[in-house]
C-alpha cells in the first residue's frame, strides 16, 4: 500500500486530542497531510518514537497515543517493545510503516528486511495485540478497531512511498514546533 494512503485511512481516525509521534518520511508525509498541534515531532531521535510515545502515554492516561515508527528506526531500539508490554499502557498504539529501507537516509536495506518478523516480536514481548496489513482495502476495515482496543497494540503496514512530500528538516528540528506541541499539551 501506498504511505501518504495509509496516513489518509488513518488520519480519518485520529481524534483532534490524540497525541501523534511520528519519525522520519512517515513523519514528513504526516506532517503536510494532517498539520496539527499535537503532532509530537521526534526526528533526530533514530529508535526513539516507542520510547517517547510510551512516556506521553504513562504521562497522559486520559489521551491516546499513536506511534508512526519506521522499520529502520524500530530495529535501533528492539528493547523498547519489550518495554512498552511491561508497562500495558492501555492508551498506546503502534503502527510501523515497514518498507524494507532507510528511506531518509540514502534508502539503504534494512538488515533482515526479508526475515525479520516485527508482528511475532511484538507479541513475544507482550503486546495485547499484534497485525499485519498488506492492503488499504484491510487496513480501513480495522484500523477503527485498532485504535478503540485496549493496548499496547501493534500494527505492522507493509508500505511503498507514495506522493513525494517535501522534508522540511528546519521545521522539524526547530523551537516552534516544540512549543506548538507543548502548548497544546497543556492546554489538554
């Protein structure tokens, strides 16, 4: 499926309270398709999103998170899914956006990209739920149930880049955005 599709299907269910954490091209994409206050930008943070979105979910029990993580980014940091069931945080979501590659960085392969079985490492570490989509078609049937059901979940979405969506690093990495979020987050 294509990602800029995926993030329309989800964006559809992403309630304006809804905290976001987003990493990368997923980060970029989102950030042109649903430009909100409470978009957590992370980037810079390689492996990071789990492990900041577990901390705005045990902050904020009241608010659900939703983590858009990239493969690459996900395999720096494997812990953090081991982490996340530990701690059963019923508010977190997870959807990787596996597309084999570093997409940001050069689009190199990802190591395992032909093996490597995210869903059952999910499960394995105690999520309450794990899946796979391959198809839009199967994602908008089930994301609704996804995002309504206790965590931590997990969803794997085997993707393709979609449209090109400009990388506007001097947004992501500045004060501004930090403080938009911020704000928001309080005003909540």
């Amino acid at each position: 499926m294509k990602r800029d599709l995926a993030l329309e299907c989800l964006k559809a269910h992403v309630t304006e309270d809804d905290i976001v954490v987003a990493v990368y091209q997923t980060c970029f994409d989102w950030l042109v398709l649903n430009p909100r206050d409470l978009n957590y930008v992370a980037t810079g943070a390689m492996g990071q999103a789990s492990s900041h979105g577990l901390g705005l979910a045990l902050a904020n029990p009241d608010r659900r998170v939703v983590v858009f993580d990239g493969d690459g980014s996900l395999l720096m940091n494997l812990g953090s899914l081991v982490t996340v069931a530990e701690a059963q945080p019923e508010n977190f979501h997870h959807f990787l956006f596996f597309n084999g590659v570093y997409e940001v960085n050069g689009a190199h392969p990802i190591p395992g990209k032909d093996t490597v079985d995210f869903q059952g490492m999910a499960l394995a570490a105690g999520y309450r739920s794990a899946e796979s989509f391959t198809e839009l078609t199967s994602l908008e049937k089930n994301v609704a149930g996804i995002l309504d059901a206790p965590g931590p979940t997990f969803t794997e979405l085997r993707v393709e880049p979609g449209a090109a969506y400009p990388r506007d690093y001097a947004y992501i990495h500045s004060s501004e955005a930090r403080e938009r979020f911020r704000q928001a987050l309080n005003r909540g």
